[in-house]
C-alpha cells in the first residue's frame, strides 16, 4: 500500500499546480477578450470614451487592403482620426461581429486572431481578419496593435 501512496503523494503537487495554470490561463483569456469585446461594444455605441480606455499608450493600427487586381498595401490610420469618427454621431450602428479564433498568451503579451464581419446598421459592408496584439499593464489588458484585412467577399 506504501508503494502505491507514496507516488500518488508526490504527483498530487503536480496536479494541483497544472490545474491551477489552467484556471489561470483560463482567466487571462477571458480577459483578453473582454478587452476586445468592450473595444467593439464601445465603437457598437459611439463612444470613444470606452474604446480609448481599452487601448495602450502609442497603440498602432495597420490595414491591409487595396484595390481588387492591384498589390495589397499597408496602411496606417490614425487613432486619434479613428476615435473622433467612432465619437462623432453617425446615423447607423457601427457594428463588426467577431468571433474569437486564436487567443495565445505568454506572460504579459497576448496574441489574437479573429475573423470579422463589419456592417453599418443592418448592411454588410466588408469582412476580413483581425490580429490584435495587447500588453498586460498595471491597469489591466490593453490593445496594442491591430492589423487587419479587409475585404467585400470570400469572408470565410
């Protein structure tokens, strides 16, 4: 009986500190996508206030587009031009549904890819992908950076 006791005693740490990582891994997860979503729910309802606070000290966003035939560019857009548009009142909801593909963390960095389509009120406008990369802060997960790519078909 000792022999069966003893590497259950031992093993039983181990257990203990995997399924706490996991808990762990599972949270900051979700945290991370909290950010996202309170990013997407705060342009859902014009306020910048709410996608301002989501978002880290210098954060860069990039697109991917260009003309159908022509090469694809980088492009860079503006934050501050981005937060007044989402500010500014517009007639129809901004809306760009996601869904959460990958979401990879290793210390205070997280990686994360999401397929997207975007609408203005209740017409489709344009779909693609979104890489987000956010940084643990004092005050929290934060958005970084995004890249994405945008285009009217072939969304998935």
């Amino acid at each position: 009986m000792k022999k069966i006791i003893t590497p259950l005693f031992f093993s039983l740490p181990l257990c203990v500190s995997l399924a706490s990582h996991a808990q762990s891994a599972s949270s900051e997860t979700a945290e991370v996508q909290k950010t996202i979503n309170t990013f997407f729910d705060g342009m859902r309802r014009g306020d910048s206030a709410t996608v301002r606070r989501t978002l880290a000290p210098a954060t860069v966003f990039h697109t991917i587009g260009g003309k159908a035939g022509q090469a694809s560019t980088l492009q860079i857009e503006n934050i501050n031009g981005f937060l007044k548009a989402v500010g500014t009142p517009h007639p129809k909801v901004w809306d760009e549904r996601i869904t959460f593909d990958k979401v990879l963390i290793d210390a205070n960095l997280a990686s994360v890819w999401t397929p997207y389509e975007f609408y203005i009120g209740d017409t489709f406008s344009h779909c693609g992908y979104n890489s987000f990369q956010l940084v643990k802060l004092a005050d929290g997960w934060k958005i970084a950076h995004i890249i994405d790519t945008r285009r009217k078909d072939k969304c998935k």
